[in-house]
C-alpha cells in the first residue's frame, strides 16, 4: 500500500479545491514530467510577478486598480509556489532514511 509520504502532490486541484495526488515509481512518466513541467511554469510566473511587484512599488503613478490586479495575481502565484514546496518537501521526506 502507498503511504500519502510515497504519493507526489501535483500542481492543480481536483474538483471542490482538494488536492491531487500522482503515485507511481516512475519519475519519467508522462504525469510526473506534466506535474514539473507545470511547475516550472508556475515558478517562472511568480518570478516574473515578483520583478512586476518590485517595478510596480517603485512607481508613484501606479493606480489602486493595477496593484489590485497585482495583489490578486502575487495571491495565486504564491498559492502555486507553496504546493510546489509543499510537494517538494513531501518527496524530500520519502526518499530520506529514517533514522530512528
């Protein structure tokens, strides 16, 4: 039986918001090169919010509506970021020996 430590979280959300889980021992197969592909996307998305935030607290005309926006899409890539972490870490933990 596979424990949820051996299950990869992936990088979208089933229906109502819950998490999606991939179990398989291949790394290479085509939902597990889906799933960091998709994450690669999402942290290239948040770096390029990241450097857009920077320009944009620097601007002094930068209207309420603009950062908004900004705010609502920094909100989304920072949401995809922490699973990308959260999934990561759960990875990290399964492959680690456990030393008791």
């Amino acid at each position: 039986m596979t424990t949820q430590n051996e299950l990869q979280l992936l990088p979208w959300s089933g229906p109502e918001g819950k998490p999606c889980y991939l179990s398989t021992d291949d790394r290479n197969g085509f939902m597990s090169r889906l799933a960091d592909n998709i994450e690669s996307e999402q942290l290239e998305t948040a770096a390029d919010l990241l450097k857009q935030a920077a320009e944009a607290l620097g601007d002094e005309h930068a209207g309420p509506e603009g950062m908004q926006l900004l705010a609502k899409e920094l909100t989304e890539a920072l949401r995809d970021v922490l699973r990308v972490a959260t999934s990561r870490g759960h990875l990290l933990e399964a492959r680690e020996p456990h030393n008791i």
